[in-house]
C-alpha cells in the first residue's frame, strides 16, 4: 500500500523560497500554523517577525500548484477572536482550507488560562455573519475537523472542536514527537519508542518492518475512549 499522502507542517516564512521545491521533491500538501493576520501581533508573537513573509509564502504555494492547503488557526479569547472573520474573508478568493482550532489544555493546568477558552460553537456563530455555512461531506481520513463551505468562497473553513466536543472514538491520528516516541493522542493515551527500536533492534528489514508494525499496532491500542483533557507536556515536546 505504500505511504500516499505526506505533508509538512510550517510556520509560512521560508515558503516564499522553498515551495516550488517541495513540490518538485513530492510532498502532497502544506499545513500552515498562522495564529493571527495582523503584523503587529505576529511580531510580537515571533519576536520580530514579518508577516509579510507567510503571505507571500502562503501565495507561492497555490502558484506552483498546491492542492489541499490547510491553515490553522487556535483562536483566544482576548487575544486573536477578534480576528475571526478576517480568518473567514481570507479564504473567499484562496483554495485553502481554514481550520479554526480550540484551545488545548497543554502543559501544567495553571499554564492554561480558561478564560482565554472559546468553543467552536461561539467561533462559527461569528462567521456566519459573512455567510452560511454549509456542510461538506466528510471525507474518509480527511481527520478530525468538521467542515463546511460559505457559498462562492473558493477555499473551506473547519473546525476542531477538541475540547467541547470530543472526537475520540473517530480519531484516526497518531503523532510521532522529535525524540522518537509514537503517540497515542495529544492529551492522554501511552506511547511508543520508536526510535529505541530502529537504533537498538539487530533485524533485517523485514524483521525491523514487523517490529514497527507491532508498535503501530501496539500504540493504537492506547488510544483514549475520550481524552482526560490536559497533557502535562507543553506541544513543542509533543509536536504540534
């Protein structure tokens, strides 16, 4: 069967420079990470960072032919849900898919303010002041956000509601962190090391092949029936 859909998560800035050749190389599609459209505040978040840069670099990639673009956004209460329909206009003339994102509990529970916690309910309320939002039938893999369509928009707008509705008995992720460990799920569940096994196991391939199939296998078995919702580990250990 083989690996048929493979995609690079991005901040956006280097895109300008780098998407033609990672489209020549193969990958199928891009996830860009962009919590807010204001330059201001992008600077502020990045610590002198240009925004400029992701625009540029989020038009570079449907220019060289890009298909299947996500951009996702966690929206905080006080902090970026003003900017909730400028997300949603953002999408009316790009293909792009837009997935408005719940705050996670990530880290110690007093790093989390819940004040700062808004549900999708309250963000598709907001974006219906643009337009309808109609269903789009899910599609299979197609992970866990809802999404929909405003009429005329050419890009999508998702939502994933982790928090206020739990998607667990449907989820079909796994998430591989930067110290070699397969995960279960991003706020509870067990996990796999799985580096351990490629740099330790003395198998030929097929055999190296088995044991990586049993820790699929194995981690998958961990998966939470719902989430405890908090991880006591911040996402950049987790990665995402």
């Amino acid at each position: 069967m083989g690996i048929n859909d493979i995609a690079l998560t991005t901040n956006g800035v280097n895109l300008k420079e780098y998407a033609g050749a990672l489209k020549k190389s193969g990958l199928s599609r891009l996830n860009i990470s962009l919590d807010t459209l204001r330059a201001d505040r992008f600077s502020d978040i990045t610590r002198g960072g240009n925004i400029q840069d992701v625009f540029d670099g989020v038009e570079e990639v449907l220019k060289v032919g890009f298909k299947g673009t996500k951009m996702n956004a966690v929206i905080m209460r006080g902090q970026n849900d003003d900017e909730i329909l400028d997300f949603a206009r953002y999408i009316l003339e790009r293909d792009i898919e837009l997935r408005f994102i719940e705050l996670m509990a990530s880290g110690w529970k007093n790093m989390v303010d819940a004040d700062r916690f808004m549900p999708s309910s309250e963000i598709m309320e907001k974006v219906q002041e643009i337009g309808e939002l109609v269903p789009i039938k899910e599609r299979v893999g197609g992970g866990p956000a809802t999404i929909y369509k405003i009429k005329g928009a050419l890009g999508s707008i998702g939502f994933i509601s982790a928090v206020s509705k739990p998607f667990c008995s449907t989820c079909n992720r796994l998430r591989l962190t930067s110290d070699g460990k397969l995960r279960s799920c991003l706020l509870s569940g067990g996990d796999v090391d799985v580096k351990n096994i490629l740099r330790t196991s003395n198998l030929d391939e097929d055999g190296l092949a088995n044991r990586l199939t049993e820790a699929f296998i194995k981690v998958t078995t961990m998966k939470p029936i719902v989430h405890s919702g908090e991880n006591k580990a911040v996402m950049n250990q987790i990665g995402g």
